[in-house]
C-alpha cells in the first residue's frame, strides 16, 4: 500500500546533506568577516580543505550560494521579528520591539543585509525582470517579513491603540522604510548614534530603542498617544 510519507533518507542523502551544510556555514563565516567581494569558490574551498569542483557540485557559481545565504538571513530575519512581535507583553511592548529587532538584526549582519537587498534592482521590469506584482512580493522572504509588519499595525488596530484611518499596509512600509533607513546609517556611519552636540551620547542600542519608540508613536491614535508620553524612548 502507497503512503504519503516522504521516502527514508539514505546515508548517501545525509552525507550530502552534512556537506551542503559544511558548505553554507563556512560560507556564512567568510561574507560575515568579508562581504560578497571576499567570498569565492575558491575562497571557500580553502576555507573547508574541499577542491572547487566537490563544491561546485552542491552550487553552480558563487552568485547561487549567496542567494541560499540571503534567503538564510531573511528565514533568520522572519523568526526574529516574528518573535519579537508575538511574545508574550504589552502590545506596544511587542511592537517597539518588532522594529528594533530588525534594525539590530540587521546592524548585526551588514553584509547580509546589504547582501538582501542587492538585487532588487535586477527584478525590476525596467531592468528585464518579470512585472512585479504584490502576489509574488508576499511569498518572498522579504515580503513574508514585510507581512509581520501589516500584522502589526491590523493588531493595533484592532486593539483600539492606532489610528484606524491609517492604510495598514501603507504605514507598515512607512515603519520599513524608517527601519530599513536607520540601519542602513548605523551600517555605512557606524557612530551615526554618537553624532549629537552634548557630553553623553546616546548607545547605539539606547538609538534604535528611541527609533523604534518614535515611529510606533506616530501610528498612535491622539487620545493614546497623549497617555503614553514616555513613549518616545528619551532617557531619564
């Protein structure tokens, strides 16, 4: 009798799953410490002692592994904001806490992010790319890490906190694009947070708080935003 069930792996299968893996964890150390420019093949192959053809057999070119470390860092990028989003705390808790952790996850790994968002020029239609369309977006990594936002906004919504005359998903990419501008700041001007005229500085962990503290404030409606005045993240 057929069944369902996916067939048993083989020793073969988990060997060559055990390699693949040797070959994107090494990978994944060579772009943290040296970006896409200093990531090779055969970069790689010294890296792991393996010759440039055994890894070739598990990625075409250097451009299909950096693919697998971008949908990597997007998969790590989801569970990250979608964990922060549904912990169990007060909503306005969880939503800081969603668009901080994508500035620090992104701050964390600048090559990766940087490596992200690469491409988004080459999928525009303009540059010979299918017509983008909102259906393909939202099954992207991108777009499912994008859909955490939407979720969040509906949820304030919903709960009385913001503004229902906002467009949920216009305001979700307005916190993106505030997000995505920070980190991209604190990447490329690393002491970006520190460049203010007094004596104590902010960290930039104290930085991204008071970001994220600033942009869930502006979706507040009036009446909330009134009883939450330390809401803006300023220290005491």
């Amino acid at each position: 009798m057929q069944t369902d069930d996916a067939p048993e792996e083989t020793p073969a299968d988990r060997r060559r799953s055990r390699v693949r893996e040797s070959i994107i964890s090494a990978a994944e150390r060579v772009f943290a410490k040296e970006g896409e420019e200093g990531l090779s093949i055969r970069r790689l192959a010294d890296e792991i002692d393996y010759s440039p053809s055994a890894i070739y057999k598990y990625f075409g070119s250097k451009e299909e592994l950096i693919d697998e470390l971008k949908e990597a860092f997007f998969e790590r990028l989801l569970e990250k904001v979608d964990n922060s989003s549904s912990a169990d705390r007060p909503f306005l808790e969880r939503a800081k806490a969603c668009v901080a952790t994508y500035v620090e996850t992104a701050v964390t790994r600048p090559f990766h992010y940087a490596a992200a968002f690469s491409s988004i020029q080459n999928d525009l239609p303009e540059n010979g790319a299918g017509i983008l369309s909102w259906d393909g977006f939202v099954a992207s990594q991108k777009g499912q890490a994008f859909g955490v936002l939407i979720s969040m906004v509906r949820e304030g919504q919903e709960l009385g906190v913001f503004d229902p005359a906002l467009h949920p998903v216009i305001a979700a990419k307005s916190l993106w694009a505030g997000s995505h501008g920070l980190a991209q700041l604190l990447i490329h001007v690393p002491k970006f947070h520190q460049l203010v005229p007094d004596e104590t500085p902010m960290s930039a962990t104290d930085f991204i708080e008071f970001h994220a503290s600033l942009q869930i404030r502006s979706l507040l409606k009036p009446a909330v935003a009134s009883e939450n005045g330390d809401l803006s993240g300023q220290a005491t």
